[in-house]
C-alpha cells in the first residue's frame, strides 16, 4: 500500500439491530438498506452478549470487525457497533443497538480498507433515509501508523500473534495484571496492527472484537477478561505467545521475523503486506506465506532457486512484479536458467510460456554461463543440447536466439575445448546449424577441431561435408596455427599437395582417434593419394605389427598402392612393401607371403633404382627396419629385382653385407639349389667363403657353372677333386653332382668316374659310394649299373661273333682288348670313403664288376 494517497469516497449498506423504545419482546431489524436476512447474519454473528456492569473495560460501544460469516461466507468488510443510548425496553431493562456497516470485498480491497479507517468514519446516530446506503469518506490508514503500533506492542509479540490467527486458533487477548487497556479506538489500533502484520487478503476471514461478553462466539481475536474454551490467552507486554502448530504458520512466523531481522522496516513489512489483497482462504495458509515472501520476494526467490528449492509460481510472479530490464544479469542469471530446465521437463510448457512472456535479450548468454559454470561435463553437455532445443523453439518469436546461445558457449574460454570441439559437431548434425565462428574456433584450436574430428570419425554415417568445409576454409585462412591435421585432412581428400603438410600433421589427424589410419586410407584411396603413407608411416607401422594390420592394413594397402600399378611412385610402393613385410612377421602375419610384391612387379632399372633410394630414406638409420628389408628382399625364392635392390643397399650402406651374407647363409644351408644362380659379386662370394657353413659354395658354384657351360669330364672331376679332399664330398656337392648327372644320364656318369680315378685314384669308386646313400643317387647309380651290363654283353657278344669269324677263316684270336669304355690299366680299388686304409686286401686284384659289388677275381 502507498501512504498519502488521500481519501477515498466509499459506499456500504447499513442495518440496526434492537428494539422499539417500550417494547418487550426481542431485538429484531429495525431499519437499513440490506434484506434483513443478510442483515441478521451480520449483525447476530456480531453478537456476543452485552456488558454485565458498567466497568470501565466494559464500557460501550464494542466494535466487531467481520470478513465473512457462515451463513454468507462471501468475503466482505464489515464493522458492527454495539451501544446503549441509556432507553430501556418494557420490562425496563437497557436496550441495546447494534449498528452494521458493510462494504462489498471489491471496495474495501481497492481502497485498502483497514479497521482503523472505518474506526473512524462510523456513522454515529447520522443514519440515512430508509433503504437508502450510506456515502462516506475514509482515509486510507498510513502504513507507518499500524507499524508505530506493533512496533510499540513489539513486533515479536505481535508476529507471533499474527501466526496464530494464520494456524486457524482463536485468540483472546487479556489485560495484564495492574494494566490498563487502551479505549476503544485504541483497541481497535491494536486488533488493526496484528491484522497489518498477515496479507490483507486474510481480512476476507479474519474477525475481532474489541471486547466480548458472556455468549459464545467464533471470532478470532478479541480483547476480553479472560480466555474461553478453546481460546488462546496473549498478553501484550506478559511473555512470548506460544508457538503456532502448522507448518505453514511456523513457515510464515519464521519468515515473518526473518525480513525484520534482515533489515527490513516494519513499515515496510506492513506496506508490503496491505497491498497483498488476493483472497487468502482460510484452509490455504500457504497463500499466505507466499504473499509475505513477496515482500522481498525477488530475493527470497532468487536465494531459493539459487538453492535448488524454487516454484515456478514464485518465479512467475516476481517476473510479474518486477519487469525484467530491472532485474539486473545476476538476478536473470538465477531464474532464466531456471526457467530453461523446467521448460525442458515434464510439462513444461507453463515454463516456456514465461521464459517468451517474460524475454529477456541476455537470455541466450546467460543460459551459456550456466552451461560453463556447470562445468565440462556430459551433463552440461546434454543440459547445453536441451537449451538449444528451447531456444530453436522459441526462434520465430526471438530471432536469433539460437544462434546467440551457441556463440556464446563456443567462445566460453571457461569451457574445455575438447567439450566444445564435439558440441560444435552436435549442433550441425542435430539441428542442421553451424556458425563461423564455430568454424574458426575449430581450426584455431587443435584440442577441440580434434575433439570434433573424434566425434564425427565415431559417426556410423560419417558424412564427411563438414571436414570438407572446414578443410578448405583453414586452406583459405592464413596463419591458421591450429590447423595441421585440416592440412592433412585436405590431402586425403584431394584439395591439399602433399607438399604442403608434415608427418606432424598428420599423426595430429591419426591420433583422433584408434581407427582414423582406415578411414584416412579410404580417403587416400577415394582422392587416389597413394603418396600419404609417407606421412602416415608412423601410424601405419604401429598398426602393422598389432592385430589390426593382416585384417584390415594388408587389404587396405592393396587398395591404395595395388602391386604392379604402373604409375604408382617409387615412395608409396616401398613403404607399401615394408608395411607388407611387417605384417608378414607377426604372428597374425603367418600366411602372408614373404615378399615385397610391389617390387617384384618392377621391371625397369632405373624405377628398380627409385625404388631402393626410397627404401634407403624410409629405412634411415633403423636397425630393425633394415634387418627386415634385407630378410624380406632376399625372401623364399631368389628374385632379380629385389636381388637389385639389395645390390644397391650394399652399396649405400656397406655394413648391410653382413646381414646379407647372414640371410644367405641360412638359406643356402637349408636349401642351396634356388640361391645358386644369383649373380653374387666377388666380394660377396669371397665374404661367403668364409664362413664356416659355406665353405661348400664356392666348387658347387663353379661345377654348376661348368656343367652348365659344358666343361669335360676331367675339369669336373678337377673340380670335385679339389673340393673333396680325403674323398669327403658335401653334402651340397654331392647333391649337385646327382642333380646333374641324372639329368645328362650314366654314360657321362661313367666317363665322370673314370675321370675322377685319373685325378685320383679311388675317388671315383668312393663318389658312387656317397651318391647312393641318398636315394636320387641310388636311383641314377642303378641306371649306371644297368647301362654298363648292357654295353658289357653286347661287347661280349660282339667279341664272340668275331673269334667264330676268325675261327672258321682258320685264325686263332687274339686276346680280347679290353672294353673301349675302360682304357685305363687294372687298379687296386681304394676302398669306400668310410673304410680305414689298413682293411684293405693284400696281394688281391680288384674288378669292377657293378659300381656298387667288388668280384674278388680268384
């Protein structure tokens, strides 16, 4: 309520209750302008008995003051007068009046009628015409006057009062011992006073008396000699009055003390509290509380959101009160928010329909800081994704809403970027929006552009437009210093020269996240940029040697580097080919072949020489690497392109021969015969033929070589002879001299053997011997045998046909020459290799009779 608003000009019914002067019968309407039935529960609800001496406290007139009574429970505001004009009735008893002034509840409230003011413009013995209402003037009761009278009773005692008649008690007020009361009107002060410290609303129940008598009655505070039945007893200025019982009475009374204790006048309070003039029923002592909070409710509701115990309610009726341009960014802060998460819940359009009412333009911004204050977290970011969907909703009515708010959280230095960076990209993939400054956030910083990356590669559908977009913008935009995967990113799709980036760019890209190496391999595939495994070495040689690199890496490299490609560049095909390599020496690599396939596809020297400079850079000063591309080159089954290849890795780095010549070894050891046509140099051999293992190499070489070159018998009978000393052959050599001989057949064996017996004497025995341990040399030593029992007879029966010739032309033959197939003298034979000189037979000639028997000729 406002003080020193002047007077208001009102109008109310008026009724008198009493007697005819002289009459004895009982007290009935006698004059007003209201039905007397209406007239009678006014005035009867009023009554309550008449003085029972003339004492002073007693004294007339008593003045009832009535919200509403039973029979008519519409809330009014009426006042009742009980005098005595010193008449008597017919039996000479004192006749009583009781005068009612009423005022429909629409008056009073507008003119904020309190009980002081009609105090004052009772009507006295100036009744109007019959029928008609009575027209007055009444001033409104200033605030700080009801203030000045509970501050005099106490405000503690009169609030506690107050709540009482909140928690729906009947309160008597008593004299103290040796007090004197106030009169009348200053009773009524006091009945005003404790009605001034509850919303004016509740006059639409409350009633009081300045004093009672004998009857019962059901009024609610009274100024009497002692309590009734049912009544409490206060005393002004007699101790504290008890506590109410309700919560909501307690609520309020606590409340109630509260804003004193804050500061807050009394005046204040009580001005506050008679302009709350919505009806507060009697059963709903909660309106009341809710009406008292709002004598600071702005704050009270601000601290109770704050705290996480707000109503909507509340928040809608400070925002009714208070226009929004006064509440200023720390309020705003606190119930925007508010409203934004109850919008977002079950039934929330209530919510919503505030928040746009009651628009503010800091709205978007503030709604950000609460999502920042909230911290980086997966709830800030499913509260942040619920805000944009409000502020979307609410976009027809408050243009740019949106957009505002997602600004504002993408420029939140609070945020963590790797929060941003997947927020940004939820914004486009949900709601179809982006900004640039969203764009440039993310190219300038690499923590959330990553971030962002990470969540669009986890994207099953992974529409690859945006990181087209923000590709070619960090290409436009210089000195962007966050963009180095977006460099590499534009490589892979083909906007980018791989000139332009580094191996740190792109490990920034691989790092996003455990599988980005395929999708950026399909990229490469897609852009036909084979040439980014370069980049991708470090990346791809991890997965090579994991699980993933026979499964996925192996089929993906065929894809981008296909072997025998004829375009592909001599840098991509070699790394291809170490990465296949690597992926062949795992365990998961078991059946990958041991080759370097894009080599072997190479034709061309001087692509062969391209090829081996690439290995060099790549391999660099990697031991592991280098061992592998040597075992690798070398392979199962020699090749001419990676024996090239190898060639030149010898002369780069000279100290590779040693792992050569170690791979080599172990392979001519386990199998010789597919190794022995590589044109090893010089050195090579030489570096070879010292080593334990291979002292063999060099005479199986040369016997191939001249077996192949059609040396003689006696060369390569020289050249076993040289190779076995003792009659020792290797097991190589011997393996080589089988191979060919039984691809020349037995005649060559047989000259082969004869040869070896003139280098030396027995060797030739002792080879056959060797060879049929083993069952290819058994197999040809038998077809030898065969051969030579069949030359053996058809020479004996050539020489038979010619001494039957010669016998019947009456010549005696000859002795028979020897076999034109053996022209070397009758020898002791050395016995096989494995026998010891001295078992050799004494004074016995030995025969040939079968490579393998020897015929003692006795």
């Amino acid at each position: 309520m406002n003080d020193g608003l002047g007077t208001v000009r009102l109008t109310a019914d008026w009724a008198v209750l009493g007697k005819h002067p002289g009459q004895a019968m009982g007290y009935d309407v006698l004059d007003g302008s209201l039905p007397a039935d209406r007239a009678k529960a006014y005035l009867w609800g009023a009554t309550t008995g008449v003085p029972d001496s003339r004492t002073p406290t007693e004294s007339l007139p008593w003045r009832v003051f009535l919200g509403s009574v039973s029979k008519d429970p519409a809330p009014v505001c009426a006042v009742v007068e009980t005098t005595w004009d010193g008449c008597t009735d017919g039996t000479g008893a004192p006749s009583y009046a009781w005068r009612l002034l009423l005022l429909e509840w629409s008056q009073a409230r507008t003119a904020g009628l309190t009980w002081s003011a009609l105090d004052h413009v009772l009507p006295d013995d100036r009744l109007p015409a019959t029928g008609a209402r009575v027209s007055f003037s009444a001033s409104r009761t200033p605030a700080a006057e009801l203030a000045a009278t509970v501050d005099g009773l106490s405000f503690d005692w009169t609030a506690r009062v107050a709540a009482l008649l909140l928690d729906n008690r009947q309160v008597a007020i008593t004299n103290p011992p040796g007090a004197v009361l106030p009169d009348t009107s200053g009773r009524v002060r006091v009945l005003d006073a404790i009605c001034s410290l509850l919303p004016y609303g509740c006059r639409a129940w409350l009633s009081a008396a300045t004093w009672t008598g004998q009857s019962e009655h059901t009024l609610r505070l009274v100024f009497a000699a002692a309590a009734r039945s049912g009544q409490l007893e206060v005393r002004p200025g007699a101790g504290s009055p008890p506590e109410p019982q309700g919560a909501a009475a307690r609520s309020y009374l606590s409340e109630l003390l509260r804003l004193r204790a804050s500061g807050r006048s009394t005046a204040d309070l009580v001005g506050h509290l008679l302009g709350a003039d919505d009806v507060v029923p009697l059963r709903s002592p909660e309106a009341a509380v809710r009406a008292l909070r709002e004598a600071d409710l702005l704050e009270s509701v601000v601290e109770q959101v704050g705290q996480g115990h707000g109503h909507l309610r509340d928040v809608r009726r400070v925002l009714e009160l208070h226009p929004v341009h006064t509440l200023g960014e720390s309020r705003l802060g606190v119930l925007v928010p508010f409203l934004a998460q109850r919008a977002l819940g079950t039934g929330g359009d209530l919510a919503q329909a505030v928040l746009q009412q009651h628009w503010s333009p800091s709205a978007p911004h503030l709604l950000a800081r609460d999502i920042v204050l909230s911290g980086s977290t997966q709830h800030s970011f499913e509260r942040a994704r619920g805000y944009l969907r409000l502020m979307n909703a609410l976009e027809t009515d408050h243009p740019g809403a949106f957009d505002d708010l997602f600004t504002a959280l993408v420029g939140a230095t609070n945020q963590d970027p790797s929060w941003t960076g997947p927020f940004v990209y939820m914004v486009e993939n949900e709601f179809g929006r982006r900004t640039d400054a969203a764009d440039a956030f993310l190219i300038r910083s690499r923590e959330a552009g990553l971030a962002w990356l990470r969540t669009l590669l986890k994207n099953e559908t992974r529409d690859l437009a945006p990181l087209r977009r923000l590709a070619e913008r960090a290409r436009r935009t210089a000195g962007s210093g966050g963009s180095g995967w977006l460099r590499f990113a534009g490589i892979l799709i083909g906007i980018n020269a791989p000139d332009h980036t580094s191996a740190y760019d792109a490990d920034e890209f691989l790092r996003a996240a455990d599988d980005t190496w395929r999708i950026a391999l399909d990229l490469a595939e897609a852009a036909g940029r084979p040439t980014v495994t370069g980049l991708m070495w470090p990346r791809l040689r991890e997965v090579a040697q994991g699980p993933d690199g026979r499964r996925h890496l192996l089929p993906a490299l065929d894809r981008l580097v296909p072997p025998g490609r004829p375009d592909t560049a001599a840098d991509a095909a070699a790394d291809a080919d170490l990465l296949h390599a690597l992926i062949a020496c795992t365990p998961d690599g078991a059946t990958v072949p041991w080759a370097m396939p894009r080599l072997r596809q190479i034709t061309d020297r001087g692509a062969q020489d391209a090829y081996a400079s690439a290995l060099i850079r790549r391999i660099g000063f990697d031991s592991n690497l280098k061992q592998l591309a040597v075992d690798t080159l070398l392979g199962d089954t020699p090749d001419a392109s990676s024996w090239q290849v190898l060639r030149l890795l010898m002369e780069h780095w000279p100290l590779t021969e040693s792992l050569v010549c170690d791979g080599l070894e172990q392979r001519l050891t386990e199998d010789h015969h597919r190794w022995l046509d590589l044109a090893f140099p010089e050195d090579l051999v030489a570096a070879l033929d010292r080593r334990q293992r291979l002292t063999w190499l060099r005479p199986v070489r040369d016997f191939r070589k001249a077996a192949r070159g059609g040396e003689s018998s006696e060369d390569l009978a020289r050249i076993i002879a040289g190779a076995s000393p003792y009659h020792r052959f290797s097991p190589q050599l011997l393996d080589e001299i089988t191979a060919h001989l039984t691809d020349r057949g037995p005649r060559d064996g047989y000259l082969l053997r004869v040869a070896l017996d003139a280098t030396a004497p027995g060797m030739g025995q002792n080879l056959y011997a060797a060879m049929a341990r083993e069952e290819r040399g058994r197999a040809f030593c038998e077809r030898l045998a065969a051969f030579l029992r069949d030359e053996m007879a058809a020479y004996e029966h050539t020489a038979a046909a010619l001494e039957a010739t010669l016998r019947s032309a009456g010549q005696v033959p000859a002795a028979a020459p020897p076999p034109p197939w053996d022209t070397s003298p009758p020898r002791a034979a050395l016995p096989p290799v494995d026998q010891p000189q001295h078992a050799q037979k004494r004074g016995r000639r030995w025969h040939i009779a079968h490579p393998l028997r020897f015929r003692d000729p006795r």
